[in-house]
C-alpha cells in the first residue's frame, strides 16, 4: 500500500505542482489586478460596488477555473483523477454560486444608491427601495435552490435517479407544498407586498396597537421598530390576512388630539386663545390645523377637543404632550375654580315626612340624611 501510495504521489509530483503553480500565480495576479482597479476607481461607484461585493468570491471561482483547467490538460491515467476532478468542479459550481448571490445582492445596493432619499421624492425612493430587498432575496433563493442543484448532479447516483425523480415529482410536490406552506406562503405573501406597496421601508405603521416602523423586510419577516426600541417580527403572511394602520402611506403629516375635561362655567374663548398661542410658540406645528371644538357634554362637565397638525408622528406625539400640559397649567393659574367637579344633592331618607320636615332636617344636619344622589351637571356652581 505504501508502494502504491509513493507511485501516486511521484505520479502526481509535475502535473500537481504545475497546477498548484498556475492557481497562486492566478490568485496574486487577480489581487493585483483588484488593487489596481481599487485605485483608480471611486469607492461609490457602480461598477466599484459590484467588485467589492463579490471580489473574494469571484477570486475563488476564477482560480477555480484554472484549477479544473489545469485538471483536464493531465494524463488519464493518473490515479485519483476522476475523483480530483469531481471536487473541483462542485467547488467550482458552489464558488459561482456564491459569486452570483453577492452580484445579485449588489444589484440591490446600486438601486438603492442611485435612488437616494430626497426631500421630495422620499415617497418613490423608499418604494424601489423596499421592492428591490423583496426581490433580490427572493432571487438569491432561487440562485441557491439551483446552485445546489447543479452540484448535486455532478454525482453519477444523482443522474441515475433522475428519472424517478421527475416521475414522482407530481406526488413529491404535493408533499413538499403542504409541508413548506408556511414558507411558500411567506414568500408569495412578500412578492405581493413587493407589488402592491402597502408599506415601505421606513414607514409608521400601528400593527396590533404598537406604534412601530419599517426597519428590515426580509423574504418571510418584516422587523418593525416600536417606539421604545424593541423590535417586533411579523410574518408576511399576516399582513396579507391581517388589517393594520399605514401613518405614512402617502405623507407623513398627521393630525393629534387633546381632549380637556372642564366645567360648564369654563368660558371656551380663553381656552381657543390659549391653545392659538401655543401652537404659535411650538416648532413643532406645521401651521395648518388649529381647531377647538366642545364634542361632548357629560353629567360633570364639558368635553373640548383641541386639534393640531404636525409633520410626523413622532412630532405630533411631542406636540399633543406640550399642548395638554400648557393648557392644563393655565387652566390651574386663571380658572381652578371651573375645573371639573362632582356635583350632589342630599336626599331625605324617609320617603313619607313632609317636605317641610325635610328641609328643616336639612338646616339641622339631621343624621337621618345619608344618601346621595348625582344630579346632570347643570352649569352651577
């Protein structure tokens, strides 16, 4: 055995050292040719971006290349050759492979790139954006799936079973659809999204009451950003089945309420005043809406409602935080006495006593008058 493995290795001595030979000259000459182009090129530009996302998997499969050259220029007859070059060839296949997924990947990045996010023209940017990730990961998938297929034909059982394969590819599909539904359905649920646009990166949305935005979207997920910085994973799927809010679906302006409860004394003119003037102080105003309207009326006061406008909805947030806390404290400097109250009157216990004896139990404090009842705020005091 140690004969023949000597033979194999005297066998292999030129043609082995030949082909190791031309892949480091390849690899030094492809570094470089890399730097040279490195230099000469700016960081940000197109063609720079391609060959920085796939320069170290294309210097793989280029020496590859060589490599599976070099492999059929030997004799036949050298042992191991056939084996030699089956694994050269998968890794050639799984190098390409991977070259392709990064080229694809950098597809993604120039279209972003060359759709910057203006002021004006952040509506259309965020749109190519958010379809560019949803169709580049499903392509990269698609890549990989038929990568790993070619590869696993270089093996001679593989092809041999081919045609039973395609036989049973009916039944065998079948299976795996209902097996992978969830993933299929994620993916369709994506390329649907990618289409109709019901969000964008970087949108505000309300999903499930949380007040989020569009961070990551993946090819099953979408990673929202809640406004106290956890972060929530949703399912493709459920977007498609489930209803949510889009605060940002066409412009990021919102409008935001405060609500004061006061009593019906409380003179609304004061209020209006106060609420113009502090819209008129804030940065936050985006100096379109200012309205105060009484909406409802209830057994302790008045409901006023204060409604303002703000660029988006982390400013209108701020904005109806400053506005409750300035109306509240001129309320408590100029008007304390008309804040809400609760209002009663004191009942006769004993149903059958005259009302005279009953108001003069009233003078009295008599101890039989315990009761209570709440009467609709009328306005008095």
């Amino acid at each position: 055995m140690i004969d023949n493995l000597e033979s194999a290795l005297t066998a292999w001595l030129l043609p082995g050292g030949q082909a190791l030979l031309a892949v480091l000259a390849t690899a030094v000459v492809y570094r470089l040719m890399l730097g040279l182009v490195r230099h000469f090129t700016e960081s940000r530009a197109v063609p720079r971006l391609f060959l920085d996302a796939a320069a170290r998997a294309l210097g793989v499969s280029i020496c590859l290349v060589v490599l599976n050259t070099m492999l059929a220029t030997v004799p036949a007859e050298l042992p191991l050759l056939a084996g030699l070059q089956q694994i050269a060839a998968l890794l050639l296949i799984l190098s390409l492979t991977w070259a392709a997924v990064r080229l694809t990947s950098a597809i993604g990045d120039v279209i972003v790139q060359l759709n910057p996010v203006l002021e004006n023209e952040w509506k259309r940017a965020r749109k190519v954006e958010t379809q560019t990730r949803f169709l580049v990961r499903g392509l990269n998938i698609i890549i990989v799936i038929m990568g790993f297929g070619i590869a696993l034909m270089t093996f001679e059982p593989v092809q041999k079973l081919g045609a039973s394969l395609l036989a049973s590819a009916g039944i065998g599909g079948i299976i795996l659809g209902f097996a992978a539904r969830p993933v299929l359905g994620n993916l369709l649920a994506g390329m649907q999204i990618a289409l109709t646009q019901p969000f964008r990166i970087d949108d505000v949305l309300n999903v499930e009451g949380e007040w989020c935005w569009v961070e990551e979207v993946t090819a099953t997920y979408v990673v929202l950003r809640v406004w106290d910085l956890r972060r929530l994973v949703v399912p493709l799927q459920w977007f498609i089945e489930n209803p949510f809010q889009n605060w940002s679906r066409n412009t990021a302006d919102l409008l935001g309420t405060v609500f004061l409860w006061v009593d019906y004394t409380m003179p609304i003119a004061p209020l209006r005043e106060e609420f113009g003037r502090l819209l008129r102080e804030s940065k936050l105003w985006d100096r379109k809406t200012e309205t105060v309207q009484v909406t409802e009326v209830g057994e302790q006061g008045l409901q006023v409602r204060f409604l303002m406008g703000a660029p988006d909805s982390s400013k209108t947030w701020d904005l109806r935080c400053a506005v409750r806390e300035g109306l509240v404290t001129f309320m408590q400097a100029n008007y304390p006495e008309h804040l809400p109250r609760m209002r009663a009157q004191l009942m006769d216990e004993q149903a059958g006593e005259s009302g005279q004896a009953g108001r003069a139990g009233v003078g009295r404090g008599s101890s039989r008058q315990k009761g209570a009842r709440r009467l609709p705020d009328t306005g008095r005091s």
